[in-house]
C-alpha cells in the first residue's frame, strides 16, 4: 500500500538524558491468520541508566506514533529491560497473556512487505531505526524478526524476554546488506537523506476550554524550493471537522482528549506532526476583588489552563484580553490591577469573564461594602464575602455579620465560586453579606435579635411583679 511520508518534530525546551542505548530488538509484522490490532515492536534499553521514554514516538509508515504507557507508572525504562509497543494492548494481551512486562500503547500497521521503523526521543531524533523486508522471514509463519547480533534472523516470538539466537529458517540477513525484494509496495520503504530533514509541528500539546476559539499555528521546514504560498496545511481536529492554513482557529463544543493532526504537503512530499488538546468544562472563576485596586481569577482545577484570548469586562469599560501564551497554572490565583486593566474598579458593579470571541462566559454583581484598608470581597458559595486582602494567594475569609446590600445589589449569577479557604471552612464561621435585603432596611442590634427580646421581656416582667408586691404590701398594710 503506498503511503504517505511523516516526519514530525515535538518542541520541548528541557534537555533529555542519554539514551543511545534503546534499540529495537524484535518485531511481529505479519501474524498466522488476522493480525488487525495484533501487531507489536520490542526496544530494550542496552545502557547502564534508565530512560525516561515520555512523548517517544515509534516511527512507522512514514509517520511518528505516540506511544502511551498502559500502565502510567512505567514512563521509565530501567536499564537491560525490555519494552514492548502494542497496536492494540488489549489484543496483544489476548495473545500473550503470561506477560508481565512493560506494555506500552500506540496506533500503527507494520506493513507486511517491509517498511523503516524506527524510534525517536521527545526531541524527535531518530534513536534507532530498521528497514525490514518480507525476505527476512517471519511472513505470516508464526515467527517474528529478532535482533541476534548485527543480525536479524526469524523465530518463535520472546516479547519482553530475550531474542533466539538461531533462526527457524535456514537464512538469517545482515544490517549491513540492503534487502532485495520484490513486493506490491516496491520492498523496504528507505529513508531518503533529503526527506529526513523535512519537519512539521502542530503546536505543543495543551488543556483548553470546551465553548472557546482556539488557535492552531502550525510550521514546517526543509522544502526545497518552496514558498509559504505554495505550501499546504489541513488540520484535522479530531471531532470530525477540519480547516487548511498554517493559522486556524477552531472551538471544541464537547470536553474530551482530541488528536489534532496537522499535515504539510508541497511537491508531493507530506509531512505530518499531532497534538494532544485536552478539552474541559471551564475551571476558571472569580475569586477576590478590591474596589480601586485588583480583581482575582482562580483555577480551580489541577489541570494547566491555556487562557490566550479571554477577557475582563467592568460595566461598560472596554474589556482587557489576555495576551497569547497565557496559561494559568493548576490551582492558581491571578490578581490583576486597574492599570493593567486598563479601566477603574468601582465600589460595586458587575464583573464579566468572556470568551475570545467577546461572548460572556461568567459574570457576577458585586455588592458597594465599607472595607477596611487591608479587607478585600471574596466569592464564596455563589455570594461576596469579606476577606483579608490576599491578592495572587488563597484568600482568608473574615467573620462578617448579616448587613443590608447596597441599593441595587443582585445576588451574584455565577456558576460556581473558588472553595473556602482553611479558615472558614465551617459555615457556621461565617455570615455572608445579604445581597437580597431592601436598602431602607435597618439591622437591628445584636441584644434586639429573638433571644435578647425574650430576655428582655422576663426582665419586665419580674420588674413589673415586684413592684405591684411592693405596693400591695404598702396599700393593705
């Protein structure tokens, strides 16, 4: 089957340990029978430290795989162990059910006249890489190729164990001879100098918000001869639809985990390169305010929130949008002052998140409350709080008492406010502001409440009843 040729290239900053001693040791191309989703590649690590094998991809069909841990603890690869990449975990296990190695999980189909595999590190550098053939054996017999020596010979399977050091045939192919054979897809697929330099990327992988545009801006080098306009980029976005351009924008209606697929084609040559877009119901609340000073946003989630685009709306002011590449870290607070803003924060009004696209995601009316210097209004439980002043940190609820809203207040209409701080974790702590009560009301005093009154009155009444005993005494007497 003729099939396009992927390279792709993942941008990541940090530094990866030495890892030249992974290799690929074993690969079951063609089983006896259906091998739809049976299919599978063993790499050992060779050297003497474990590897870290986060965003490793198998490279294969001219495309770079993910490959995913089935068990999430086994990102390491200790040293002398073995590792096998299953298409499908499941049917790989069906198979071997004995096996209690390292399993890792991708998406992939070893062509069964012969291809180049191989496996590459989170930088996208090729690490090792095999260009098997049919002619090698192990062509639907039962057998798998296995790695003996500078040799590959076929055999009974061993994944996660170590090869055969004999072939069930009589024939064994050095790494060193090219393979000749004649096949429907013209042999072993090599790997042309030229084309190896040609990179695509579709962005880093990143959690965004379910209902908000999303940009996508993908890259691409090593065309000879090309030019941007001449150049194509198709997205697919995993949830059924797609776009073309180096920059789109898209917005996923539903949480969930997307693919996102980005191929660059140019001269008949395809490059391809995927995300992972986490998408999730909106984490992000309003958190504190302080009239003339800040207004807080908290997420409150344990996930890193991509916030490029959203705004901050105050009444009729004209709103601030947060610049790209802002992320809003798991769990954290982001105080942000008037200047910055761009628009003043009156004593009381109402607050709005919006969407990239101007929509309003959340808002809120906050209540006109005196406030002490180093005294600020908290969200919680859907209604402002006195608080400490804690802008960019948790916030510290205060002990408040029950007082009439400013004229005009309206309980807050926000979804769901950021929890309660360790100080005010018991409700009974703590006596939010009345946002529903009239303006002309007065708040009666503490000793006026239904226990001060029934206080009062057994008072009279023993005043009463010992006067009238007075009088009588003095009447009758």
């Amino acid at each position: 089957m003729i099939r396009s040729f992927f390279v792709s290239i993942i941008l990541l900053a940090a530094a990866a340990p030495a890892f030249a001693g992974v290799v690929i040791t074993e690969i079951m191309y063609d089983l006896d029978g259906a091998d739809t989703g049976r299919e599978w590649v063993e790499i050992k690590n060779t050297g003497s430290s474990q590897v870290d094998l986060t965003d490793w991809k198998l490279f294969e069909a001219n495309t770079n795989h993910g490959i995913t841990a089935a068990d999430p603890q086994t990102l390491m690869l200790p040293a002398s162990a073995y590792a096998i990449i299953a298409d499908r975990v499941e049917k790989f296990l069906i198979d071997h059910p004995n096996f209690t190695g390292i399993l890792f999980d991708s998406s992939f189909s070893l062509s069964n006249t012969g291809e180049t595999i191989g496996i590459r590190n989170s930088e996208a550098a090729d690490i090792d890489s095999v260009a098997y053939s049919s002619g090698w054996g192990a062509a639907g017999d039962g057998n798998s190729l296995q790695k003996a020596g500078n040799e590959w010979i076929a055999a009974l399977p061993t994944p996660g164990a170590p090869n055969a050091n004999t072939s069930t045939q009589s024939q064994a192919v050095s790494e060193e001879e090219s393979p000749q054979t004649s096949s429907e897809g013209g042999g072993p697929v090599e790997m042309a100098e030229s084309s190896s330099k040609i990179k695509a990327s579709a962005g880093a992988d990143r959690t965004v918000l379910a209902g908000a545009e999303v940009v996508f801006e993908g890259s691409a080098e090593g065309f000879v001869d090309a030019t941007a306009d001449k150049i194509r980029f198709h997205w697919n976005f995993g949830d059924g639809k797609t776009g073309d351009g180096n920059k789109v924008a898209h917005k996923f209606s539903f949480p969930g985990i997307y693919e996102v697929l980005l191929t660059v084609s140019f001269a008949g040559i395809s490059v391809s390169d995927s995300a992972k877009i986490t998408v999730v119901e909106n984490p992000v609340v309003l958190s504190e305010i302080k009239y003339g000073k800040f207004i807080e946003i908290y997420n409150a989630s344990a996930r890193k929130i991509d916030f490029s685009g959203f705004g901050l709306a105050l009444g009729g002011a004209k709103p601030f949008y947060f610049p790209e590449g802002t992320f809003l870290s798991p769990w954290a607070y982001l105080a942000l002052d008037g200047e910055l803003l761009g628009f003043e924060i009156p004593q009381s009004g109402e607050i709005k998140i919006l969407y990239p696209n101007g929509k309003v995601l959340l808002s809120s009316m906050y209540p006109n409350f005196i406030l002490g210097e180093k005294e600020s209004l908290s969200l919680v439980d859907d209604a402002w709080t006195k608080s400490k002043i804690t802008p960019g940190a948790k916030n510290e609820i205060l002990k408040t008492f029950s007082v009439p809203a400013a004229k005009g207040g309206a309980q807050p209409r926000l979804g769901a406010g950021e929890p309660a701080s360790s100080g005010a974790e018991k409700k009974d702590d703590v006596e939010t502001i009345n946002l529903t009560a009239s303006a002309n009301n007065t708040a009666l005093p503490e000793f006026l409440t239904d226990g001060g009154i029934w206080l009062f009155s057994g008072l009279g009444a023993g005043i009463l009843g010992g006067l009238a005993i007075f009088f009588a005494k003095r009447f009758w007497a």
